[in-house]
C-alpha cells in the first residue's frame, strides 16, 4: 500500500517543526520506506501507523519518525581535504594565537555516529603541542546516533570508509569482530543532544564542523544556524562545512577562506594571526530559525598553498 497525500503531509509537517528537515513532494518512497520498520514494530501498516501518531501528536513515537527521517551518513576524514586544512592551516594558526598553551573547545555539531568528532580527536591529538588539550563538544538530533557513537565501536566495513591503516593501529583496537576507539579520544569527547534549530552549546569555540546538514535545510534555516553559530565562535576561530555548503548568498557574516582544495569560513574581519584576548560574545537568545534577512555580502581570501608545508597523509592510506 502506498503513502497517501494526508499521511506525506503530516509527517513531511512534522519532520519540519522538529528538525527544519524539507521533504519536498516526491519525497513518499523515502518517508514510506523509513517508517515501515516503526509500522512493523507497531504491528500496522504505514498509513495506519501515521494515523495513530496523527490522532495522538504527543506520542513519543513521533520522535522515533523524526529520528528515522533524518540522513545518517558519515565516514572517516570525510572529503580528507578539510581535515588536512584543520591540520596543516587552521591548527597552527590557533596554536599560535593562544601561545602554544590552554585548551582548544571544537564543536562537532550534527556529528551522527561519531566518526567525525573522532576523526576530530585524532588530528587534534596529533597536531597540538604538549601544553594543550583539547575538548570536543558532539551533538546531533538524533538520540540514536548519539548512542552508537558514545560506544566508539565500528565494524569493519565503517572503518574501511576513510579510516587510514596508521590512524586505524594508532588509535583503535580490535574487540571482536569491531573496532574500539582509544579511551585517550573517547575521554576528549562528549556527545550530547542537541537540535540546531535551538540556542546552541555554550561558547565559546576554536572550531566548528558543521558538515553535511545544512543542505537538508531552507535558506531562513541555515541562516538563522550560521548566525547562532557566529555567536558561539570566537573571533579567531573557523568553521567547517560540508563540500556542497557555503555561507555565500546566505549570511554575510562570514569569510570564505580557501586552503588548497577546500574553504573554510572565519568570521567577518577575523583578525589575522594576533592571539586575541576572547571577549565572549553577547548571551545568546533564542532567535528561531527566520531571523530577519541581512544584507547578503561575499568576502574571500585564499591562503598560501598548503603544499609546501603539508607533510604526507597517514601512510598506507585508506584501510581496504
Ligand atoms: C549526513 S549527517 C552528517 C554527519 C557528519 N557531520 C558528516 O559530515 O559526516 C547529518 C546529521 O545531521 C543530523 N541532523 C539533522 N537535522 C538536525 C537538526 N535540526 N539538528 C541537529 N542535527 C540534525 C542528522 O541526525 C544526521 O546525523
């Protein structure tokens, strides 16, 4: 049986209060193959299963369709390029800022099952000097990703995705028929819930990776996220989107800085190289998600090439 309009619409309704997720019309097939396995479960059917949630809209299985309609996809080191950037350009130039010492504060947000933030620990655990440590802030809205990634165990087909042979000796260890990631990452890590669409984790950060999730939402959305997102980042500091994401024709605040084959963004008139003394921005408020559109700007400077600098990836590259 096939997805009717009215049971598409309330759930397309609802998947869009809660997560700013559009499902665009021609989007049936998704929602009904995601919900079958929560009709199954309920013992029904889809139409009927979506009939019950519409009769009791504060069932808690409403979370469970929000959570299955959300796009989990990762891997290790995803598109390897910003992560080289982290290391090679942005880590540097922070640890200078701060004078070699103190704490770096990285928000992974929307990380899904872990391998970004872990991905994360690795380099900043390979880049920083002695005298600093790191913490990572992990979040996303889905509370079952986030209990996959609290138990840092991967299979072996998910460490093939982008995990290279010397990170994968260096920093896992085989339990069974998984991989585990080293308590040393685990410990620089805490994953929490939190939604985008809300006042985010308290500030303020180095680094946010904010990758792969602002191309499931429309453009007041990702706005009003860039601007929250500005106000938790410290002057200085640097956030990461995904390939297919930019603040460009967005949110004026930012500069796209381009490093080799990637961009990363700094907030508009980011001071250099100067350490700076961190003035924490205002307290956030909550600002909803369609905050009065600002006059849209485009500022842009590349760095010198990586090349000189970049010393070789992990050898053996990526595990097969
Ligand atoms: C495609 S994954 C990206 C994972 C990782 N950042 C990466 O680039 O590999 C998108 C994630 O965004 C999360 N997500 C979707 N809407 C969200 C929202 N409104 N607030 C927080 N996380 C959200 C999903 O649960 C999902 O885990």
């Amino acid at each position: 049986m096939s997805l009717t309009p009215e049971s598409f619409a309330f759930v397309a309704d609802l998947v869009a209060r809660r997560s700013a997720i559009q499902l665009a019309p021609g989007k049936e097939y998704l929602v009904e193959s995601r919900l079958l396995p929560l009709a199954r479960d309920a013992g029904t059917d889809v139409n009927t299963f979506i009939a019950g949630l519409r009769a009791q809209p504060t069932s808690p299985l409403t979370t469970a369709v929000v959570e299955a309609m959300t796009t989990n996809e990762t891997s290790w080191f995803r598109d390897g390029a910003p992560y080289q950037a982290l290391r090679r350009a942005e880590l540097p130039r922070l640890v200078a800022a701060r004078g070699g010492v103190g704490r770096l504060r990285v928000w992974s947000a929307a990380c899904s099952t872990g391998q970004e933030p872990y991905s994360l620990a690795m380099c900043l655990r390979d880049e920083l000097p002695a005298a600093m440590t790191a913490e990572i802030v992990a979040t996303d809205l889905s509370e079952q990703v986030l209990a996959r990634a609290r138990t840092g165990r991967y299979s072996q087909l998910e460490v093939n995705r982008g995990m290279p042979a010397q990170m994968l000796v260096q920093h896992l260890r085989r339990v069974g028929t998984e991989w585990e990631v080293a308590d040393a990452l685990r410990r620089m890590i805490t994953f929490r819930a939190h939604n985008l669409l809300d006042v985010p984790p308290a500030g303020p950060f180095d680094v946010v990776f904010l990758r792969n999730v602002l191309i499931y939402f429309d453009a007041a959305t990702k706005r009003g996220i860039l601007d929250r997102v500005l106000r938790v980042l410290r002057p200085d500091g640097v956030l990461v989107l995904g390939a297919a994401e930019t603040t460009l024709g967005v949110h004026d605040g930012w500069e796209r800085v381009t490093i080799d084959r990637t961009s990363v963004y700094r907030p508009l008139g980011a001071p250099n190289l100067s350490s700076v003394p961190t003035p924490h921005r205002a307290p956030l408020a909550p600002t909803g998600t369609d905050g009065a559109p600002s006059p849209i700007g485009h500022t842009h400077r590349s760095v010198t090439s990586l090349a000189a600098t970049t010393r070789p990836t992990a050898p053996g590259g990526p595990v097969r």
